[in-house]
C-alpha cells in the first residue's frame, strides 16, 4: 500500500490475481482517510467523495493504472531438440 499524492490520509493498493483465467493481471483499490472500506472502482470514490466527505471528485486525482507490468501466466513446454 502507498499512499495517494496529493489525497491527505487517501492509500492505493495494487494487487495481482493468483488463479483464474485473469491471473497475473493487476487490481487497484483504494482505501479513503482513517476507514477499512476497499473502494474497487471509479463509481464507488465518487460516490465516497461527493457523499461521504462532501467533496468533489476529480477523476485525475486517483491512479488506476497499475504501476507494475502484469506477469505472463502462460507457461511454456520445454523444447524436446
């Protein structure tokens, strides 16, 4: 977990998914000041922004690109030459 520039008390966690068909690909959630509630996506801050805190959400303010390249989950047989 990091914290969210610019977004006092905000934190951003990236996690990679383990099984599934979209194993290796990367989640972003982020967690608002002083609470234990996930918010997984962008209707979900908004919603906490404008009615929880009272305040605007502007979209630029929250990263949802992850910052590290998803893993290649296809494994490869060894060549048989």
């Amino acid at each position: 977990m990091a914290p969210v520039p610019g977004k006092s008390g905000w934190v951003r966690e990236q996690v990679q998914r383990q099984s599934g068909a979209t194993a290796g690909q990367w989640d972003v959630y982020f967690y608002p000041p002083g609470q234990q509630v996930k918010l997984r996506s962008r209707p979900e801050v908004r919603s906490y922004c404008e009615n929880e805190l009272n305040e605007p959400y502007v979209a630029a303010d929250y990263d949802w690109k992850p910052s590290q390249k998803p893993v290649d989950t296809v494994v490869q047989e060894p060549s048989t030459e």
